[in-house]
C-alpha cells in the first residue's frame, strides 16, 4: 500500500494535467482580478467554492488522474493481484485528494495575493462569512466529491481523454436536472412533501455550494443544513469508493 501511495503522488507530478489544473486555477484568479478592475464587486454570498469555472477545473483534475494511469497502463498493472486492485484504489482516491486540497489551497493563496495587488479582488476578504469553518469545511467535501466522482467515471469508461470525461460527468448531471424538472415541475412539491431543489439538496452533494441568505431582520447568511453539508458528501465518497472498487474488482485487462 506504501509503495502505491507513493506512486500516486509521484504521478501526480509527472502527469503534465495536474500543472495544466493548476494554470487553470492561476488563470481564473488571474481572470477574476481583472473583471473587479472593469468594475465587478464581490459581496455576502461570494465564495471561491462558488466559482463555476474551478467546478470545471476540478472534474479535470479528477479526471486526468485516471487518464494518466489509463493511457500509462497503470490501471492494467494493477489488474493483476486483488490486493493489488485495492491498493490501486485506495491509493488513487488519496492521490485525488491530495490534488484537490492542493489546488484548493493555491487557489486560496492565489486569491489573497489578488486582493493585496488589485484592491477588492479578494473574495475571501470581500465575504469573510462565507470563510466561516464550516462553510470551508463544505466547500472543502464538495469539491472533493466533483474530483473523486470525476475519477470514478474516468475508471469506470475507461476514457483516455480528461476533458471528455468531465464533459460526461457535466452532461449527466445536465440530464438529471432535465429529468427532475419534466417529473417535477418548479415549485411543485414531490411525492415526499418537499419541492425539488429540496429534494436534490438530499441527494446531491452541493450544500458547499449554496449561499442563501435571509433579508430580515437585517440580510445574514442562513446557517447550513448538517446533513445536507457533511453528511451527504461523506456518503458519496464512501459511494464512489465502493463504486471504483467494485468496478477493479471486475477487470481483467
């Protein structure tokens, strides 16, 4: 188990991928700084979790790490024992999540470096309650439920392309919104008595993501709701685990 943990962290440095996410990352902060020169502010529910763009960013992260093992044989290799197999999964998920801690830790340092050059550029110092503990502790367990589930379907397609294999992801997901709202319309409350985007908040991992805010008596954040925020996330990961796991446990080539 060492010695593939230590390969996934050296693969995350010679997988060209992982600099080409983290350019991204530079490149969207880069991006976001200059827009706040052309006149955008950042206020109450402005978060760096809550950028579209790093959404993308991160299924290709999660992605390439798969591809790379795809496109390198490392997938086939450890093919070979089942032991093998585990480690190989235990490993990768590490691997992904070192990756998206990382990346989210730049992306943080990128930002407060933004805010010190172009003066209000920095979501962070512009929205300190969006950087409450548990919020970043949220954000933190979504988006490392994007990158592992971008991982998973790079195993299970067995794609060697990190960009069709976070286009997948993004036209599943797509889909499923589609699906929701021609069962239930906008509004309309489901057959368990809540409305739609209720019912997805209890099935999707994106609390880390919202930021809704009450207008009275003065305009706050709404706290988070526990099980949606921590708990639904930690299921997904146990869930994309046992998904990669399984799907290892099958392969032959």
């Amino acid at each position: 188990m060492a010695n593939q943990i230590r390969a996934a962290l050296y693969t995350l440095a010679r997988n060209y991928r992982t600099w080409v996410a983290l350019g991204l990352v530079a490149l969207d902060r880069a991006y976001s700084a200059w827009r706040v020169t052309q006149g955008v502010t950042y206020g109450l529910q402005d978060s760096i979790f809550r950028d579209k763009a790093l959404v993308l960013v991160f299924l290709f992260a999660g992605a390439s790490v798969a591809v790379f093992d795809q496109r390198g044989g490392a997938l086939r290799s450890a093919c070979g024992t089942e032991r093998g197999r585990l480690d190989y999964v235990l490993s990768r998920f590490l691997a992904v999540a070192a990756l998206t801690l990382g990346l989210l830790a730049v992306t943080a340092a990128l930002d407060v470096a933004a805010g010190a050059l172009v003066p209000g550029a920095s979501v962070i110092a512009a929205s300190p309650r969006m950087c409450a503990p548990e919020r970043v502790v949220a954000g933190v367990l979504t988006y490392l439920v994007i990158a592992e589930l971008a991982f998973a379907a790079g195993v299970v397609t067995r794609s060697h392309s990190a960009i069709a294999t976070a286009g997948i992801v993004v036209v599943a997901f797509v889909a499923l919104c589609l699906v929701a709202l021609a069962v239930v319309p906008p509004g309309s409350p489901t057959p368990m008595g809540v409305t739609l985007s209720e019912a997805l908040g209890f099935v999707l991992p994106l609390e880390g993501l919202t930021a809704n805010v009450m207008f009275a008596p003065y305009a706050a954040l709404m706290p988070l709701d526990p099980l949606r925020a921590f708990v639904v996330p930690l299921v997904w990961l146990a869930a994309l685990l046992v998904l990669v796991r399984g799907v290892m446990a099958r392969r032959t080539v």
